[in-house]
C-alpha cells in the first residue's frame, strides 16, 4: 500500500528535497506551504500534492489538516520541516519577542502540526515523526570545540532546536506505537535563510530520509544526522 508523507514547508529548501526523494522513492507526498503561490509553483515542479499552512497560525493548521482528510484516509510520515533561524543580533539586542517569533515557527509549530495531525497519523500502521533539529540545539556539539556548531552564538535559534530535540524525545515517550525522531541535516546550503553550509540539499537531506523510512521495530526517541546517533 502506498505511503503518504506530508512535509511543513516544503516549497524550497531541505524540504522540497525531501519531497522529492521520497516521491523518487514511492510515496504520496503532500508538501505544504505559507504561501499558495510558491507551494503550487513546488508541488507542479514535483508532480506532489500541496496544501497551504502557516505553521503559526493555528487556524491555518486547522484547515490544512482538515483538507488533508479529504484526500487522504491515513498520514504514514510526518515532517516537521518548517523553521527560521532569526536574525543573528548582538547578545544585548536579543529580546522576548525575538524568542517568541523563533520559537513561534520552530517550536510552536511542532505543536500546532503534530497535534493537528495526529488522528492521521493514528491510522497508519508504521506512523512516522521526523522533526528538523539542528546541530546548533545540540548541547553535545555547542560543548565541543572542535565542532562548527560551537562557534555560533545565535541565543533564539540554538534554544528552540535545542527544545525541537526535547519534545522529540517526549513525543516519542508518549507515542510508543509510532517512531518520532529528530534530524540534524547539517550545515547546508540551501539557498535561502540557510546559504552558508557546505553540504548540499541532497546530502542534507539523507538524515531526513533515512528516518522518514524506517521500518516498524526502527529507533525511535533519538536525534540523528547523517552519519548516525548525535549526542543531544
Ligand atoms: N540548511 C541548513 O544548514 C540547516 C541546518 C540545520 C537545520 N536546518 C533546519 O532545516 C529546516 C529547513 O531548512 P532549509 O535550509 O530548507 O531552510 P529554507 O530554505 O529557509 O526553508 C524553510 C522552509 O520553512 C518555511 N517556513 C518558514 N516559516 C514558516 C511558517 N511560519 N509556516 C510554514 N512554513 C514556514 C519556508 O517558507 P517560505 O519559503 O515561505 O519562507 C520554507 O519553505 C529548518 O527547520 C532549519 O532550521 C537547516
């Protein structure tokens, strides 16, 4: 039975390419968008499906997943791709309202999806979670100076992929039937928001991949990249 995998944010970047690797690879793709002109433009591109979604507005949300129910009976996978890193500022010039816009997108958005989407999910029989962390949440690699991670100071970003990676880990606690894991792709450039990275989109997105395909007695509660287990 074909397997239905819906992506936040899937018009550009890590995203689109995920989308378009898991087409390649069988699945019914759903790829959502903030914006009805650039998700319709993505989703002809990939031959998908596309619903509009801001993940901020939670009667956006309501209505996408409401959508969602009229073409699809169940939602195998889960990607909660969608996020900003706001703008670096000085420590001294990072307020409340800057961590609550980040955290808006990349955590609140979690929220707003997962839970939108959970009574799909519910009917799958292998349903999947990926949430898109980042190196740069991970206490593990901002401790390590070796790492590229250690040397950014970005305090909103960094805290909200720190807290993607601990509802991840009590999602996965809560949901023991389905496999919820977070992905850090890597630093890569994918053009927009993200440009500095190395990698590019097809090797940020082998994280993603790997974990929006795994089988039923797969890992689940775990924060990987592309080369495997990452230390939270
Ligand atoms: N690229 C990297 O180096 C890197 C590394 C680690 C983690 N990540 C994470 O990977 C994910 C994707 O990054 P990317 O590099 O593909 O970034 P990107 O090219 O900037 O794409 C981000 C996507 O999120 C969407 N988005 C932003 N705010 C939204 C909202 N309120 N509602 C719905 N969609 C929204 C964007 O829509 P618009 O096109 O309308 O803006 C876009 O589709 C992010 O969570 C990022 O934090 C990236």
């Amino acid at each position: 039975m074909t397997k239905t995998v819906l992506i936040t944010g899937g018009n550009t970047g890590l995203g689109f390419e995920s989308a378009r690797r898991l087409k390649a690879a069988g699945f019914e793709v759903y790829i959502t968008s903030r914006s009805e002109e650039k998700g319709a433009k993505a989703a002809a591109q990939l031959a998908v499906h596309y619903l509009v979604m801001d993940v901020t507005d939670e009667k956006s949300v309501e209505l996408a997943a409401e959508q969602f129910g009229k073409k699809a009976a169940k939602l195998d996978v889960l990607i909660n791709n969608a996020g900003i890193p706001g703008e670096m500022r000085a420590i001294k010039e990072v307020d409340a309202a800057l961590m609550e816009r980040v955290f808006n997108t990349n955590v609140f958005g979690i929220v707003r999806t997962t839970q939108a989407f959970l009574p799909y999910l519910e009917k799958a029989a292998t349903p999947i979670i990926v949430n898109v962390s980042s190196g740069v949440g991970s206490f593990s690699k901002q401790t390590d100076p070796k790492t590229l991670e250690s040397k950014v100071i970005s305090p909103a970003y960094a805290a909200s992929k720190a807290a993607v990676s601990m509802l991840t880990l009590q999602y996965a606690k809560a949901l023991p039937n389905m496999r919820v894991n977070a992905v850090d792709p890597g630093p890569t450039n994918t053009g927009g928001n993200f440009k500095r990275g190395a990698q590019n989109p097809s090797e940020g997105t082998d994280a993603i991949f790997k974990m929006a395909t795994l089988s039923k007695d797969g890992p689940t509660g775990t924060f990987v990249d592309r080369n495997g287990i990452l230390g939270w």
